[in-house]
C-alpha cells in the first residue's frame, strides 16, 4: 500500500517537516490546521474566527483528495483553553451534519503560531 501526499494552496503550507496530509488507499489522514489564511499567511483573531478558519482549512485538504468532511471518520480537536469549547462546537456544527464523527476534544499547554483551536481528521476514502 503506497503512501501518497495531498496538498492544496487553498490551505496554508506546513509550519515544519510534513505533509497536509497523508493517504492509502483507503484513509486520509489530515495534519492538524490552525487558523491561518492561507491567501495572507495570518493568523485569525479570536476563538471562533481561528475555529471557522481552521474548519475551511481542513475541509480545502480533505477536498483536495476528493471526499468532503460527510467522511471523516476521526476529528480531533486541541484547544489553548478547554474554556473555548461551546464557542468551537457551535462553529463544527457549520461543516459537520449528523450522523457525525467521532471525536475527541482536549486542552493543550500551547499550540504553534499562539493559535487558540487546532483541528486534524482521519477521513475514509474508500469507493
């Protein structure tokens, strides 16, 4: 099973050595995005703008190997401040329909960039 490497420049470059994502012929596996536009390089301001942002990343990555977030399977969210996570659900709500993902939701000490939310799927690409 071959490794192939999905980009898009509708979403930012990597800040380190890998890849936007990964696939096999079966799952998609997303790197964590943050709230960078990718048109200027800027960080959002604010939860829920970094949040919206980072969603529209991850949906650009996922659509770049052909499926949309109806295929996520595993969605993993870090928050700077498990404070933030009414105001980041709501915004998930915006990309994600019933049935939805499974999912997991943690605080973390700090994100890269000072970014407040980062978000990374696991996608089935199956026929």
């Amino acid at each position: 099973m071959a490794k192939r490497i999905i980009s898009t420049q509708e979403a930012p470059a990597a800040l380190g050595y890998y890849s936007q994502a990964t696939a096999t012929d079966a799952t998609l596996y997303c790197s964590g995005q943050i709230g960078i536009r990718p048109d200027t390089g800027e960080l959002e301001h604010g939860v829920e703008a970094q949040a919206r942002q980072a969603f529209r990343n991850l949906e650009a990555v996922i659509a770049e190997a052909g499926r949309s977030t109806a295929q996520v399977m595993k969605l993993t969210i870090f928050l700077a401040s498990i404070n933030d996570f009414a105001v980041v659900n709501r915004v998930m709500g915006e990309f994600f329909e019933a049935p939805y993902p499974a999912r997991s939701c943690l605080a973390v000490a700090a994100l890269p960039k000072g970014a407040l939310v980062e978000v990374e799927a696991i996608v089935d690409l199956a026929p």
